[in-house]
C-alpha cells in the first residue's frame, strides 16, 4: 500500500514539474516578446499566447512519453 501511494506522489511531481517547465518556458518567452515592441515580436508573442489552446495536447504528449517509459 505505501509503495502504491509512493508511486502516484512520484507521478503527481513528475507530471507537476512537467507542467511548470512547460508554462514556465511559455510565460519567459512570453514576457520577452512584451518587452520588445516591434511588430513582428508582438505577432510572435500573440500566437505563443495562443498555445494555451494546445495545453490538452501537451498532457496528452506527457502521457503518451509516460507510456512509451521515455520519462
């Protein structure tokens, strides 16, 4: 039983610190293309603020690397 809990606390920070790496890189690139204003950076920065629309894409990108024991 303890080794059961272990195993999911083990995924639950595995899945976790997936996740803020992942928004964490989002949200830097994000911000730098705010502190610059040219119109191309702004554009660039619009369309990456349109990547949270693929965020169910990317847990089931986590889970499919999960099963093929990648990570």
């Amino acid at each position: 039983m303890n080794r059961l809990k272990l195993v999911s606390v083990l995924s639950a920070i595995r899945y976790i610190s997936f996740l803020i790496v992942t928004l964490g890189s989002l949200m830097i690139i994000l911000t730098w293309g705010f502190t610059n204003v040219d119109e191309k950076t702004q554009l660039t920065t619009y369309l990456l603020m349109s990547g949270f629309l693929v965020m169910p894409t990317l847990t089931n990108v986590y889970d499919w690397l999960t099963k093929k024991s990648l990570i």
